[in-house]
C-alpha cells in the first residue's frame, strides 16, 4: 500500500519512512504544505499521514484540497496540539483520525490499520482481499494463504506479491517491479527482482501441484491460473 507522509520535522519523517517501509509499505514524503498538496492531489495513496503546522500551506489547508476533489483517501492528522478545537477542526475539515505527537509507533499501526478496513479504500471486503484460484491476499491483515496453508512471507515479498495480485493476468516487467516494490530505479546489473521471484515462487508454488507466478521470457512475470 502506498502511504503519502506530510511532515516537516527531519527526524520524525526518517523515523516515519524507516518504520512504515519495514511495515510493508510505500512511502512518499512531502516536507511542507505545497509539496504535499501538489502530491495529495495529483498522487494516488491508500493513506495520508498529514502534519497540521507546515511551512507554506498547514495541514488544514492539504486536507481542504484533498477533499474539494471529492477525495476519500482516509487522512490521520499528526499534531503536536491537543486542544480540543484543533482536533474538531481537522475532523470537520475531513480527517478520519487525529494522533498527538509523541506517539507510539505501534499506535500510529493500529490506527491506520483501523482506518484502511472502515474507510473508503475497504468499503467492501473485495476492495482489500485479493484472490487467485486457492490464493487468498489480504492486503489490510498482510496475511496470505494459498488452499488452508499460510504462506510465511517477508515483507518485500508480500509487496511483491500484492502488487502482481492487484494485476494479475498482466505482465509486469522487472523494472515496474523494481521501481514499485523497491522504490529504485532499474539497474540491468542488479538481480534483486529474480532472486526476490524465486524466493517467492518456493513458497507460493514449489509446495503446490499448480503454479500461478509464471516467467514470461524476455518480458517479466505474470500471476494468473493456467490449465495444468
């Protein structure tokens, strides 16, 4: 899931893109109001995590923008202040929760975990379960199974995976794959993606009598059920 962060202090943002890229997400940062208006309303994000005192637009000012697009990406406002007007305000501005700084980290987890399953990205069950003949993917649990077994699985590894779910039947080359799953630029030298396959296909398929995550040579990788 992509995750746009809106904050201007250096140590809580790289505290915030360390933790949230080791929790399986992707991770955009915007470090004053302007960038983070242009990327909340020309981006495409499962979340935001807005700052309420910025530089150049605040936090209220994102979040009007956000919404006069008629934009239901849930927003959890960060804010240093814990006055009661503050947070009625963002609410009726349009966020969907407000978390006072400092916070615990598994808190920050448990809130926008709660938010993906009751906003408007898991309105229905199948807005946020994917599934594949016996695979089952849930994005919000980051829990997968194929038939009645578990599928143990890193992070970079569900990523991957959730991603060729989420398009499945289309064939992604290694460099959309890269740049998706590892936020890098593709490096011709650089054989993060087959090794990252090939750890994923001994899990997702070697245990199995069928195979979902299919090569196709010379162009990338594609999950979808063929007949055997």
């Amino acid at each position: 899931m992509r995750v746009l962060v809106v904050e201007d202090e250096p140590k809580l943002v790289q505290y915030l893109h360390q933790g949230l890229s080791e929790n399986g997400y992707v991770v955009d940062v915007a470090r004053d109001g302007i960038e983070g208006r242009r990327l909340a309303t020309g981006g495409s994000y499962d979340l935001m995590l807005l700052d309420v005192m910025l530089p150049g637009v605040d936090g209220y000012g994102v979040l009007s923008a956000l919404r006069a697009q008629d934009s239901k990406t849930p927003v959890l406002m960060l804010t240093a202040r814990d006055k009661i007007e503050d947070r009625v305000k963002g609410l009726e501005g349009g966020a969907d929760d407000y978390l006072v700084k400092p916070f615990a980290f598994s808190e920050l987890l448990a809130r926008m975990g709660a938010l993906l399953r009751r906003g408007a990205f898991a309105t229905t069950q199948s807005a946020t379960v994917l599934r594949l003949a016996d695979l089952e993917v849930d994005l919000v649990s980051r829990r997968c199974t194929r038939g009645a077994q578990r599928l143990d699985l890193t992070a970079k590894e569900f990523n991957l995976l959730a991603l060729l779910m989420r398009r499945r039947g289309q064939i992604l080359s290694r460099t959309t794959l890269a740049e998706q799953v590892w936020d890098m630029h593709f490096d011709s030298d650089t054989n993060v993606v087959e090794v990252a396959v090939r750890r994923l296909r001994a899990k997702l398929d070697d245990p199995f009598p069928s195979r979902l995550l299919h090569t196709v040579r010379g162009m990338g990788y594609v999950l979808e059920e063929r007949a055997e």
